[in-house]
C-alpha cells in the first residue's frame, strides 16, 4: 500500500455506489491521456454529472462503465482547446465482437490534475479494456463503487504513470470479488 492509499472495503460503503443518471456525452479532452501517459481516458463535461459526483473529493475512484454510441451521427472533426483536431465518430467503430460494448471496469480521476496545472475539475475516465478505435462523441455510463486515493501532484510523468498502474491494480482486484462485481447490473439497460 501507498502512504496515500485508503483501504478498500470489502464492499462499497456510503456513499457508494453512486450511479450517473443518464449516459454522458464523452468529449475530447486535453489529449494527454494516449499520447504523454498511455493511458486513454474517456472524459465527460463536469456539467453533466450530479451533484453527488460533482460533491465528491478530488482522487482516483473506481466502478464499471457502459459505452453506447450515438446511430446514423457522421463523422465530424471538432477543434480542441488547442488547435488539434478530433474526430467525432459517436462511437459508431465501437465492436461489439470486441466486447466494446460490454459493461467494464474503470479507474476514474476527479479533480484539476496538479501535474499539468489545470484550472477547471474534469472527470477523466479510463476504461480497463482494450479499444481499437476512439469513441469522441459516443455515450457513457457509470458507477463509482469506492475511493482509492486523493489526487496527488508528481515530480515526473514517470511517477504519475506508475501511480496510475498502481490504481489499475487495485480497482482490477477490487472489482473483480463478487461484492463489487454484483454493481454491474446498475448498469444494464
């Protein structure tokens, strides 16, 4: 165990598990995630989430998430903050053979994110499977079953990226009892 880490209960604990109320649009982030960490994440406006998950501290959590795409939407390219271009295919190259569209574990960052000096909260989603296409524009779904740590700020991007493997972990051993795995259902249609 990390000197952060908070012990994970055998089972969710007030105020867990709270569920988001409606799917979400995923929208383009800063694109750190994939290119400086290697780790994608699907991000969500802040705006529409509730006021449980808006009330939460800033840290690392965990739950399962359900991605559905947007039908008959084309393809769109939208601008980031920062002048690169994303393209918006609403989810439409998600494979169900892949399990794409499965209910999914994941490890979640709520808050500014000290490292890169961000002003604003976001939520930041990383989805523990692997994904052969973006899905900007695409909706999703989730849980948050419990808390593995506050947000931390980090001397090097090699320190955060072993910090965040380390969050893998634990949420993949976490969701994986049968006491975290039942949460699944709240996500079902």
């Amino acid at each position: 165990m990390r000197p952060s880490d908070i012990p994970i209960p055998k089972s969710p604990q007030n105020p867990y598990p709270i569920v988001t109320d409606k799917y979400c649009d995923i929208v383009c982030g800063f694109g750190r995630g994939s290119s400086e960490l290697g780790i994608p994440t699907a991000n969500v406006a802040i705006e529409d989430l509730s006021c449980d998950i808006n009330k939460l501290e800033y840290g690392v959590y965990f739950g399962f998430a359900h991605l559905s795409p947007i039908k008959n939407k084309k393809d769109e390219i939208i601008k980031r903050n920062d002048g690169r271009d994303v393209i918006y295919n609403y989810g439409n190259k998600l494979n169900p053979n892949n399990n794409d569209l499965d209910i999914l574990p994941v490890v979640l960052s709520i808050g500014k994110n000290p490292f890169y000096g961000n002003e604003f909260k976001t939520v930041e989603i990383h989805i523990l499977h692997r994904f052969y296409s973006d899905f900007y524009g695409a909706t999703i779904k989730f849980n948050i079953l419990g808390y593995i740590r506050p947000e931390l700020d980090y001397t090097s991007v090699e320190a955060l990226i072993n910090d965040i493997n380390i969050d893998i972990e634990i949420a993949k051993k976490s969701l994986q009892t049968p006491e975290y795995s039942i949460y699944k259902r709240q996500l079902e249609d």
